[in-house]
C-alpha cells in the first residue's frame, strides 16, 4: 500500500481522437497556432473520400514541396509498419 489517498489517477492518453478526421485537423491547427511546429512553410493532405484529393498550403507549398512532404509521410508510415507489423 502506498501512502497516496488516491487509489487510482485518471489520465488522458492522447488529445484528440484520430478516428475522428475533423476534430484531428481541428487540434493540428490549435497546435500549428501555439508555434509548437515552428515556422510553417508547406503542409500537404491526402484525403480519400469518394474521390482521392490531395492539397497544399503554405508560402512554399509548389507542387515539389508537397510531393516531398507526402512521400516523407509514406517512408515514416511504412518504417513504421515494417517496424511493428500490421
């Protein structure tokens, strides 16, 4: 037994749910505000919906940049199923 008068602590594992596209976006743009990813020069998205679209923004988000950004996003994910299967 410890000598803590709380049995047990509640505490949040993550700030939004990702299985909800809307409220994700929603605190990606909270965070972008806050300067917690510093300057911003380019973002991409790829949305698959009915159809496949794929957007940029930003000062620097040329055709080029956003291709970058999204294939960077592919080798993370993909290091990442490799790494830890499924």
């Amino acid at each position: 037994m410890t000598d803590s008068p709380h049995l047990s602590e509640v505490v949040t594992l993550y700030d939004s749910n990702i299985r909800d596209p809307v409220a994700t976006l929603r605190a990606i743009a909270d965070e972008i505000e806050t300067g917690k990813y510093g300057e911003i020069g380019c973002i991409a998205l790829c949305l698959i919906g009915d159809t496949m679209e794929v957007f940029a923004a930003g000062p620097d988000s040329e055709g080029p940049s956003a291709a970058l950004l999204l294939h960077a996003g592919f080798m993370r994910l993909s290091g990442y199923i490799e790494q830890h299967g499924k």
